[in-house]
C-alpha cells in the first residue's frame, strides 16, 4: 500500500536561495512556504513545486501585521535588519501590547485591560519573521552578487592565462583578497526563528504528517538541544535516527539556461517524477526497506543526469548535496514547540495534528 504523502515545509526560514531552490524543484514533489504578510517569491521554474502555507489565514490579522510592519522599517533603516531583529527579541512575553495607554493607565494609578496575548503573541512572531525574512534576502541576493564576481575573476584569470598554482600565487597581489565570501548567514537568531516559526506554525497546523525541510546546518542540532533541555531530566529517550536519503550534485554549477531547460524537457520528465515519486514515498514510511531502495535507485540515476548537466559549464565536478532524514520519533512537534516556545505554546499549542506530528526534519547539506 502506498503511504500516505507527507507535506514538507521549509523551516524554520520563509525563503530559499536560487541554488536551494533547484535542489528542492528536483527532488520533492512540493514544498510550502510559510507566509506571513507576503506571499512566496520563487522561481518562475519553480511556481509549480513551492506553495504558500498561510500562518494567518485571516485578512484583517495579516493587513494589522502589514501596518506594523511599516512602522519597524523605520528602525530598520537606523540600525539595519539585524539590529532590528535582535531589538525585537526583547519583546518576548508579549511587550509588544505596552502601548501608550497602557502606560499612562499605569500612571494615574487605573487598570487597563491588555489586548488579547494570544494575538500579541502572534502578531510578534508574524514581525520576526517577516523582517527576518528582509534580511535573508538582502543577504541572498549579496550571495549572487558575489558569485557573479567570482566567475568574472575566474574568467579574468583564463584571459591572463593564469592555470597553474605556482602563476595563481604569483598573481595574488593582483587579485587577492579574493571578492566573494562565504555564504549567507541563515543561522543568525536560529533559536528564535525556531521558537516563533513553531508558533505561527502552530496557530494553522496541516491534517496530514508535516516534515520539516532545513537547509541551515545547525537546524537539527537545535532542535536536539531544545528538546534535550526540557525533557532528558524526565527519563525520555532523546535517540534520534539519520538516514541519508539520495545524494546529488550542487546544481549552481549548471548555467541559468541549460537548469530550466532540463526541467521543461519533456525526455527528462520520467526520471524526475519518479525520484520525486519516490522520495514522497520514503518520507511517508520512513525506514521502510522497499521505499528506501526505490529511492537509491532513482536518486542515483536522476544524479548521473544532473552530473552531466552541470559538466555542460563546467569540466570542475561539482560538490556534493546530500538530503538526510533524521527523525526523533518519541517526541511531537507539540512537544517541540513547548520546549522552545512555552508562552507562544499555551496560546496556540496544543492541537491534534502537532500532537500527533513526530520530529521529522529533512536536511539539505552542502559538502565543500
């Protein structure tokens, strides 16, 4: 019998870099997006695999977190997104409600009535991660930027006939310091974005099995950490199970061009289907041996496809991506979300579908 599919939900970010983006089109059969006020921005490519999951459904809530939105890009601008996720970090416990009134109640020695703390609460992690979401972004698009770079050095080398080690130190003083840094920063305030993601999450939880898709490293280990803090005095089992489930090359080595022709080839569209096929399976019977097996086969003959796509640009093998499973089956993302998150959690958790949620985090990793 077939599984039942599982829905994968990018976390705990709200967006993905362009080269993450090929990776999920090619491998799962779609993937939401958490929206807060703005809708997801991917790809045209990609319009057909990634989906908005709305964590505020309702209009009014989302038209109320636009406006203050507005409000903060004003700080925004004086201190930069970092300075002002950190500042909004301090709001934790529902301060965000200490308005002016409230205040001034305070002062004339009269009672004033909080707004509703389950809305605050809300209205605090929508904030968080719709100007987290800014500052990703900015950084993505500084990412590109500089890779851009990157191969006009490259090619400025061809052209000074610049191939051996011995002529690249020669150069250095030229061309040295090298112009492109590393990659963007997702893990800034990761135990944050984790604990107000799960909330908003949480408030619009999906019927079926969600499992949640990292592409920041150190995802899972916060999330061990988390729940290892709250409950290994209680005597529960903190084993976690990582399963390897394909491997492919990184796919930003492939020109723009020759990448989206791949996926709208019509001779390449069986042995995309059919990993992607198999991958949902998998993640609906994790560990199950005939799905797993399936899974390497295809995975293995999508990968030798992909090899040959990026030798197209490049004689360089690309480095490895590897999608690896770990999941923590005694634990719910109920749990989860108390353990990091216990104010937001008494507002919105508590519902069946997050109890009934085993940890389940699939990880994209880049090997250098």
């Amino acid at each position: 019998m077939t599984p039942k599919a599982p829905l994968c939900f990018l976390f705990p970010h709200t967006t993905l870099s362009e080269r993450d983006y090929r990776s999920v089109c090619v491998l799962l059969p779609r993937l939401f997006l958490l929206q807060v006020a703005r809708p997801p921005a991917p790809p045209s490519w990609a319009a057909d695999r990634v989906f908005a999951w709305p964590a505020v459904p309702e209009e009014q809530e989302r038209e109320r977190i636009i406006q203050y939105l507005k409000s903060y890009e004003y700080y925004a601008d004086l201190y930069g997104e970092q300075g002002n996720l950190a500042a909004m970090s301090l709001h934790k416990g529902g301060n965000l409600g200490e308005s002016r009134l409230k205040i001034e109640s305070a002062l004339k020695g009269k009672t004033h009535q909080d707004p509703d703390l389950g809305k605050t609460l809300l209205l605090e992690a929508a904030l968080f991660l719709e100007m987290a979401r800014d500052l990703d972004e900015r950084e993505m698009e500084l990412e590109g930027t500089f890779a851009r770079i990157g191969k006009l050095e490259d090619e400025f080398r061809t052209i000074l006939g610049i191939t051996g080690e011995e002529e690249v130190d020669e150069a250095a003083e030229t061309l040295s310091p090298p112009l492109a840094p590393g990659k963007a920063d997702l893990s800034f305030m990761l135990s944050r974005r984790i604990a107000l993601w799960l909330r908003l999450f949480s408030f619009n939880p999906p019927d079926a099995q969600p499992v949640l898709v990292a592409t920041c490293p150190e995802v899972v280990d916060e999330v061990i950490d988390a729940l290892r803090g709250r409950y290994e005095g209680a005597g529960r089992s903190l084993d976690s199970e990582s399963m390897t489930l394909a491997a492919i090359p990184d796919l930003s080595a492939a020109a723009a061009k020759d990448f989206e022709s791949f996926l709208s080839d019509p001779s390449e569209a069986d042995v995309l289907e059919s990993c992607r096929t198999a991958m949902e399976n998998a993640l609906g019977r994790p560990g199950t041996p005939e799905y797993l097996d399936v899974l390497a086969e295809r995975a293995d003959a999508l990968r030798r496809r992909l090899n040959r796509l990026c030798s197209e640009t490049s004689p360089v093998p690309p480095a490895p991506i590897e999608i690896v499973l770990t999941r923590i089956e005694a634990f719910s993302l109920d749990e989860l979300h108390l353990s990091v998150d216990r104010q937001g959690h008494g507002a919105w958790g508590g519902k069946t579908a997050m109890k009934q949620a085993p940890v389940s985090v699939l990880s994209i990793r880049h090997r250098i």
